[in-house]
C-alpha cells in the first residue's frame, strides 16, 4: 500500500516557523507534492521534490529523504494568510496515473 | 486562460435522485480526476480517467459514476446509490504524472 500520514493539526505563532512533517509507506514513487488548501476552496501547488534534499522558494521549502520514508514542508516568517491545510502527496509506480493525498494537516497561525 | 471550470457551485440532492457536476478543462491535459473532500479530512480518489473512452475507478467509487467522452469533458454523476453524498468535490487535471490542476469545487448538501 501506500499510506501517508501527516499530523492532523498544527499551531504556530506569526513571524515564526513551522515545520510539517509527512511519513509515507509505498514501494516507490517518481516524486512527492505538497499543496496548499484554504477552507473551501481548491488545492494549490506548492512544491515538488524529485531527488532527496532541500528545494527552497522563497518563505516555503520542501525536504525529501528517500531512504527515510521522509518529507517536510518548512515555512518561515508565517503569516495569518498561511493558515490553510497543507496536503502531501505522491505517483506511486504501482498505481499509474493516481495520485496519492495524505490526511492532510490544518495549520493555525495565532497572532 | 487555460483552466478547469467546475459547476455548479453549490448542489442540493433530494433523496433518491441523481445529480451531475460538471468538470471543463481547456488545458490539453490527458489525465483527469475527481475527488471527494468530507470535512477536516483529506482527498480520497473516485474515479480517474487517463484517456478518451477510458477511466478507473478510484478508492471510493460506490456510488459514482463517469463518463469521458471528449478529452476536455469529465462529468460526476453522484447516484442514488450514494447514501451519504455530502461533501466537497474536487476536479483536477494533469500531463503526465505531473501536478494536478484543481477546479474550484462544488459543494454538494442532502435536503
């Protein structure tokens, strides 16, 4: 299979930064999304991580581990508008064209 | 401008009928989705299409049916068989495993 898990909600102070984390249990995939949804509205791209490491634009960077089964999605200098669920996701090989959404993680930016 | 056009915005089923969400996409994408949002909760998977004529049925495809009888065209119907049918439904589209182009969603209630 290939479950992927996020914590389901998250707390964070304006001007500080967050991190969040997504774990995932699949045999292989070509490369991992992460998406950001405001309530009620579509999911909009975020990043793609392709090969292991740090992919960095702008207040928003993505992390990849392979070997670890591992990926974070790090925002810096948070702002009120940055509250919004963030959702990864990933192309299993084994499942064609399907693209795989974790749970999702709500995050709440507190003055 | 090339995008996904869903509609209607907000759709309300009576018990025992059939309805149909409307998904349009001008992009010249191959690939296209629908997926189901309950609250707080992630996406799951209906169904999705990778070519004309073509489509697959997703993780909860119950309920659902599709039809892609022209590339840029994906319609839902959410039939009666669909005992708990509110939710927020998502079309997407996407080229070759890449990010997917989300519309922007049809709120559907039970009267």
């Amino acid at each position: 299979g290939q479950n992927i898990d996020q914590p389901t909600e998250m707390t964070a102070t304006e001007g500080a930064i967050v991190q969040i984390n997504c774990t995932y249990q699949t045999s292989g995939f070509n490369g991992l999304f992460w998406y950001q949804q405001h309530a009620g509205e579509a999911p909009t791209f975020l990043s793609y991580n392709v090969l292991d490491g740090l992919e960095e634009k702008g207040r928003f960077s993505s992390f990849l581990s392979r070997s670890k089964g591992y990926s974070y999605l790090l925002l810096k200098e948070l702002q009120m508008k940055d509250s919004a669920s963030y959702l990864c996701a990933v192309y299993p090989y084994n499942a064609g064209n399907m693209l795989t959404f974790g749970g999702g993680t709500r995050l709440m930016v507190k003055p | 401008d090339g995008g996904i056009t869903q509609s209607p915005k907000y759709l309300f089923r009576k018990e025992g009928q059939n309805v149909t969400l409307s998904c349009e996409q001008n992009l010249n994408h191959d690939a296209m989705y629908w997926y189901r949002q309950d609250p707080g909760q992630g996406l799951r998977l209906i169904y999705y299409s990778q070519i004309v004529n073509d489509f697959q049925k997703g993780d909860i495809a119950e309920g659902y049916s599709v039809s892609r009888e022209k590339k840029e065209s994906f319609p839902l119907t959410v039939t009666s068989a669909q005992k708990n049918p509110t939710a927020f439904y998502l079309c997407a589209s996407s080229d070759r495993r890449r990010e997917l182009f989300f519309g922007s969603g049809t709120q559907l209630s039970v009267l």
